[in-house]
C-alpha cells in the first residue's frame, strides 16, 4: 500500500478515536500525620507510631491490566507520616505465598528481577517535577529525579542519588518495608502549611503487574498529571544540607613502551573532595575539587566511517547527576568538558622533519566543575553549571633527544545557565545559555535559546518549539564573529488511543553549538509526522499492542535542495506470558548527502533503501531470559545488503550471581562510502564489504546488597575490504570508476576492554571501590584472518592495565553536629 494512504487511514483511525472517553478519577487525598515517638528502620511495623498513621489502601493495576482493582489477597498496605526531620514510609506487601516474591541483590538504581514499592512526591504540585524512591524486598534502593522528558524520550534520571534509609523483611505471606526519608533528601517550599503531589506505586514482577495508589491511565499524557495528595503538611522546615564526600585514591599503570625516555610502569595518589551545600532550601551547590574519574566504566570505541564524530556515553557521576535542567533544548554534552583537545590533530602537520610526537594526551584536564541546582516555591528552575579545564600539550621529540611542547588546547572555561519556569497545565516555558571561553588566540562560543511547551487544560493538546542563536567569537578572518539560527516547532496529541506529532526544524548554515553541546550538521529544514494508535486494554492474546507511524522530508536549506526522506510503520506489543514482539518496516527513497563527500561543493546521490525487522523478548522474571533482534536493508546500489543481528542473554543462577551476553553481528555487502582523497585531493569512494562483531559478556555477584563484584569484558571487531573505487562526479553526484588509485586502505579494528570492579558500600554514601581496567586497541590492514584468529591476534599485542584503589567518605553536617551533642 502506498505511504499516503497509510497515513490517510491512520487519520480516519484517530480521528473516531479522539472523543474516546478515559476513565478519569477525582484524585486521593491522604492526609498528612506527625509521627510520635521513635520509628527504629528495620523492615518490621511494631512501633506504635504506626498504629494510629495515615494508611493508603484501594491500589489499582495500570499495567497489563488498567482500572483492574489489586486481588485482596495480594493488596497493598502503606502507612505515611512526618516529623521535624524527615518523612518515615511504611507498609506490608501481601503475597499468597513466599515463592510469588520476585527478588534478585542488585547495584545500587538496579530494579533487576525485584518486585518494589515506589513513592512519588511532587513537592511543588506543577505535574512536570518530582521525586522518585523504591525500595525492594531485600531493601535494596533505587532514587531518581522526574522532568519533562528529554532528547533521549526519558523523565526519570536514576544517576541522581541522595541519602536516606530502607529495610525490609520477607514473610510467607508477604514484605514489610520501612523508609526514613531526611528533609536533606528531597527538595521542598518553605510555606508554612504544604499539600505535596503523591502517589504510590507497586510491582509485581513475577506477574507483571504494576498498581499505583491514585489511577494511572495509560492513555493519558504523564505519570505526574495523574497524582493523588498528600495534604497537611506543616511547619516542615528545609534542613541545613551541608554535606562532603572526600576521596583518596591511588593508581598503578603498565603498558609496556619499551622506549626510551618512557616507564612501563607508572603510578599516582591522588586525593580530591565532592562538596554538596543548600543555598537555600531549594537551591543546591555541588562542586567537584581536584576531580577523579579514573575509575568510571571504559568507552565503547568503534571504528567510524562516518563524517560525523561518535557520542559517547557519559559515565562520569558529577556530570550525570541531578543534570534535568541543563539538559534542556539538547545544548549540553558533558564530555565537551575534559574532552578531546582543541588541535589534537594540528600537531602532527606542524612538526619539522627531525621530529616526532611521543607524547599527545587525548583528554583535557579537569580542574573544576561546579553545578548549582534547584526549584523555586514560584516554580523557577534555575541550574548554573561551570567547569574549568587546564591548557593541555603534546611532547615532541627530535633526533637530538630535544624536547619542546606545543599546546594543543588552551586554558577553557565552560558554563551554562538556565531558567525554567513550570506554568499552568504542566506547562513550561525555559531560556538556556551556554559559553564556552578560551584564553590566548582560539575562538570563543556562545549559544542562547528560548523554549516554550505548552498543553491544554485537558491534557490532551501539545504545542512547542524553541528558537536559539550561536556565535563563535573570533571564528572568522579578522577576528570576526559568526553568527547562526535555528528553530524548531512542533504540535501533537498525547491522550487518547490516537496520538500524533507534527514538527518541523530549520537551521541555517552558521549555526554551530558544538563546543558544549552534540552537533553534527546545519544548513537544513526538516519536517517529520509522527503517529500512534495504542490498545492497552488485553485482549485473547495479547496484554497491549502499539502501533507506530513515522514519516520525514529533509531539505537543505541554502542553497535549497532534496536531501533525503524516510516513511516506516512499526508495531509492537506484549503477549499474555508476558514476552514482547513485534516488527518494523520502511523505505528511504534516493537522496542527496552532502556530508558523505567530506569536501564543500559535492555531494553523493545515495540509494533507495528498502528494510524491514523484527524482534522478541522473553519474560525477564524467568531464570533465563533474553531478546533478539533482525534487521534487513537492501540498497539500489551493486546489490547492496546489510543485515544487523543482535542477541542478549541472562541466566540468573540465584539472586546473587547472574551473568548476561550480548552479540551483535552487522555484516554489509557492496557498501559504498567515502574512503580517502587521492594526491590532488579529491574524494574517492569505494565499494567495500564491511563486518563488525561486538561480544558483551557480563559477570555480577553480589554478597548482600552493599557488596558486590562486577566484570564486564567487551570486544569489538570490525572490518572493512574494499574492491573497487570510484570518482564523485560534482555535476550529478554519481560514481565513475578510478582505476588509478591503488592504496591500500583496508581497515581492521579491535578494541579489547575488561572492567572488574569491587564496590563495598561501608557506610550510608560511603565507598571503597577496586578497580582493573585492561585496554587493548589493534588497528591494521589485514583482511584475510577468521575472527578467532583475529581475537587471538589482538590478545597479543601491547595492552594497558590498570588498577586502582579509592575510598570515598561521605560526612553530613547534620549527623556530625547531632553526634558530637551526644
């Protein structure tokens, strides 16, 4: 059937669907309640406090099942109150029996095969922002912030962690938890009487099944807009939150140099301090002194064809914690900031003859970073982030043994600002700003951007956008600035059965934010339609079915030109026990790529690309568990194909030791793509067969849920052969063949990577952590060899290994100042 009549009837679907009545419920009320007497946290209700306390009963299913009310047998029970110093949560999970509880010991934000009970404050009422604490039935805790999702689709940011405590005990017919929450652990106003958002959530995993306290319907936009209260909270007074976590750490390193000049061996102690401190009860300040991230999980590297740079994840805590705010508009990569140095590459073509690079550090050093963070009582977000980065050198070397230094990025101060206003209807309007300085003679950045999401009274309507600037300061010939713009606006549907989005983006040609944020190309207007039609009601066989369709059309903007489109339909759903499939299917017409080229002026007449896909995933409660992935391309091009496999895998031997494999296969046929330029510089392309295998093993065993081990040993594999190559032709943007070029330009990459990690959480925020890290990267050109006998090959070349001590301390104020009273 053709795109447009797809799309003709997904309309006709929705639009007898967008009257469809939901089954809204007036929102729960539980009132608030002082505790008396002491509650001691753990797991067992016996304390007498928690006879006359408030209790939250009548949970309701919103998953597979929604309105479904809780079996009695299985119901729920939570008991709330507060006190000057914090909040203290209770209750008993009924089960029929011991064996229907699902529980694995798990890092800490690690949900794993655990059944949970979840609380959710929304301490300001705006519906956007909240607070989010579970516990499991080995007392295990998981904490996380929710905002507006964003450019990856998520609201919830588990890296953010605060300090607080949990216990449970497990019966036959059931778990109890206690909870005591400090007032430090979670953001709040100073009004003298409060009523704050809540409610209340529970899974059942082996089930599947999750309730919440105030009703969720799965058809309506957000989680937040559909809270019950907690109402009556008075004379609660934001703590002082004054709180440090110094560190120490040593180091021992070997790669074997085996030059002179260079030690085999190396070593560093080093020692640094994470401070935490409330401004005001809203408003936190966190810095970073003499930072150490040595320890945080090693890149996925991979070989890149393409003229884009890879994004990599980031894993560094300070960057990753409580970040919602700067998040916004997609302006902030943090791995901008001790990143890869400015002129890394500039040095090799400065050099004279005689000499040679020995030394070029790929990451700057971080000196500082401080972030400020919070919510106003009027509903102002504002997060202010600094980091200050040292000038970084390479070392060169000529035949006299004489050493000097070139920099390669110079002294850089990076800083964001913004301002986030929560309106009316989960509503919000933001303004972002982000600058990026540079001592000496290298170009200054600045980006600014306004952005604005608002929704109807009924939830039902969403319209949005943003509008945003940049300037590169000195960027230019004479120190002149360029300046750039870009927009985007967007409107949809998001309640209902039938959901839909429309947008469209523009950015001209000197826009830039890359020096703090992710970006890879400008000059383009793009338009994209969105639409999704849900059965969350189950059904003979299945729990809930989706299905999607997406369709784009980009130009470039100036000089005007077809760039490329793409239309697919996808469908998905789980089935009664509990597995997930579903397929995908789509077509890219012929487009124009003008970055595939690497040279200004040219641009690659792409092929029509037809695909298709589908996967499975099993119930991840099961002992074994795993979920695989099909993907077929073929490309108008030689007989062009690709297929992407993909394959992940669990065996949980007990709740202490599990371990997990991932593969993926991705072999190609006939690729085409840009390979190098030839000696009087122009782009040459070739007709390659590409193959890349990634092998994920994983090993976890935990003692209790404070101890544990993890080893994840990773390799990558990827292989490129060319067989032919060709000219671009500039007038059509078409191939001819070039049968002079006879360099070898065949690629064969490994990375090899081992992480062994030992955590023991010693006290409440306190760590000691031992760490080897073993690192192999093999680059050659080499084709001909089998991927056993490439591991093998790999094995055996130089490698780094690394291993490294520290212990990080966490010292609160409060309990400092109350101990030293005792």
């Amino acid at each position: 059937m053709p795109p447009h009549k797809i799309i003709i009837i997904f309309l006709l679907v929705g639009a007898l669907t967008t009257n469809a009545k939901s089954q809204k419920a007036v929102p729960k009320q539980l009132a608030a309640k002082r505790a008396t007497g002491i509650i001691k946290i753990d797991g067992i209700l016996d304390e007498a406090a928690w006879k006359d306390a408030p209790m939250a009963q009548g949970y309701t299913e919103f998953r597979p099942t929604p309105f479904k009310i809780e079996d009695p047998a299985n119901r729920t029970d939570v008991f709330m109150l507060y006190s000057d110093e914090g909040l203290y949560m209770g209750g008993y999970c009924h089960e029929r029996s011991r064996d229907s509880i699902s529980t694995e010991i798990t890092a800490r934000d690690g949900f794993g095969n655990n059944d949970f009970i979840g609380f959710i404050f929304d301490t300001y009422k705006d519906k956007l922002n909240g607070f989010e604490y579970f516990v499991t039935p080995l007392g295990q805790q998981m904490d996380s912030k929710m905002a507006p999702p964003g450019s990856d689709g998520n609201d919830e940011d588990f890296s953010w962690n605060a300090v607080w405590q949990s216990a449970a005990v497990i019966h036959n017919n059931g778990w109890t938890f206690e909870i005591f929450l400090p007032l430090s652990a979670i953001r709040f106003s100073t009004k003298k009487v409060q009523d704050w958002g809540l409610n209340i959530t529970r899974r059942r995993q082996k089930t599947g099944q999750q309730y919440a306290w105030n009703t969720i319907d799965p058809n309506v936009n957000g989680f937040l807009t559909q809270e019950g209260a907690w109402t009556g909270l008075e004379n609660i007074k934001p703590p002082l939150r004054l709180q440090f976590s110094p560190y120490f750490s040593s180091y021992a390193n070997h790669y074997p140099a085996n030059t002179p000049g260079s030690k085999n061996f190396t070593s560093s102690v080093n020692g640094g301090m994470d401070v935490k401190y409330g401004i005001s009860q809203a408003i936190t300040l966190d810095m970073t002194l003499i930072p150490d991230f040595g320890q945080v999980q090693s890149d996925n590297q991979v070989l890149n064809l393409t003229p884009f740079e890879v994004k990599y994840n980031e894993n560094r805590a300070f960057f990753t914690e409580g970040t919602e705010l700067f998040n916004k508009g997609n302006f902030f990569y943090s791995r901008r900031v001790g990143g890869t140095p400015l002129h890394i590459n500039d040095v090799y073509g400065t050099i004279a003859r005689d000499e040679k690079v020995i030394n070029n550090p790929s990451e700057t050093k971080l000196i500082n970073a401080t972030k400020v963070s919070g919510r106003l009582q009027g509903g102002l977000g504002i997060g202010f982030f600094n980091g200050l980065t040292a000038a970084q050198h390479a070392t060169v070397e000529d035949d006299k043994k004489n050493k000097r230094q070139i920099e390669t990025s110079p002294l850089t101060n990076y800083n964001i600002i913004v301002l986030n206003q929560s309106l009316k209807h989960n509503s919000s309007v933001s303004f972002v700003n982000t600058n990026v300085w540079r001592s000496g003679h290298d170009y200054d950045a600045n980006v600014s951007a306004a952005l604005f999401d608002f929704n109807d009274k009924k939830n039902m309507w969403n319209l949005g956008g943003k509008l945003a600037t940049s300037n590169l300061v000195g960027y230019l010939p004479g120190n002149k600035t360029q300046s750039g713009y870009s927009h985007e606006l967007y409107f949809g549907k998001t309640s209902g059965r039938f959901n839909f989005n429309i947008s469209q983006s523009l950015t001209d040609a000197k826009f830039n934010s890359n020096d703090l944020g992710y970006f890879t190309i400008n000059n383009f207007i793009d338009h994209n339609l969105w639409m999704g039609y849900k059965w969350n009601k189950p059904g003979t066989w299945y729990n809930r079915i989706n299905l999607d369709l997406n369709a784009s059309y980009s130009r470039r903007f100036r000089p005007t030109a077809y760039q490329n489109s793409n239309f697919n339909v996808s469908a998905n759903g789980q089935l009664k026990n509990l597995w997930w499939t579903g397929f995908f299917m789509g077509l890219e017409p012929s487009g124009n790529d003008f970055y595939e080229p690497r040279t200004e002026g040219l641009f690659f007449k792409g092929w029509v690309s037809r695909y298709f896909g589908a996967f499975v995933e099993t119930n991840g409660a099961k002992k074994y568990s795993a979920n695989a992935e099909i993907v077929y391309v073929n490309r108008s091009y030689f007989n062009s194909f690709k297929i992407s496999l993909s394959l992940n895998q669990k065996y949980r031997f007990n709740d202490k030791f599990a371990v997990s494999h991932s593969l993926n296969l991705e072999p190609q046929y006939n690729n085409v793509g840009y390979t190098s330029k030839d000696s009087a510089g122009n782009a040459v392309f070739g007709l390659r067969d590409r193959k890349t295998i990634e092998n994920v093993v994983n090993f976890k065993y935990n003692f209790n849920n404070k101890v544990g081990i993890t080893t994840r040993i990773r390799h990558y594999w990827s292989l490129v052969g060319y067989k032919q190559f060709f000219d671009l032709k500039k007038a059509d943007g078409l191939l001819a063949p070039n049968n002079t070029f006879i360099s070898n330009v065949n690629q064969n990459y490994n990375a090899f990577n081992v992480d062994a990690v030992f955590t023991w959480q010693f006290a409440q925020g306190s760590f000691i952590n031992i760490v080897w890290k073993n690192s192999i990267q093999d680059f050659n050109r080499l084709i001909d060899n089998g991927y056993f006998k490439n591991l093998s090959t790999t094995l055996d070349v130089n490698q780094n290994n690394n291993f490294s001590f520290k212990v990080l301390y966490f010292l609160d104020y409060l309990q400092l100042k109350k101990q030293k009273k005792v």
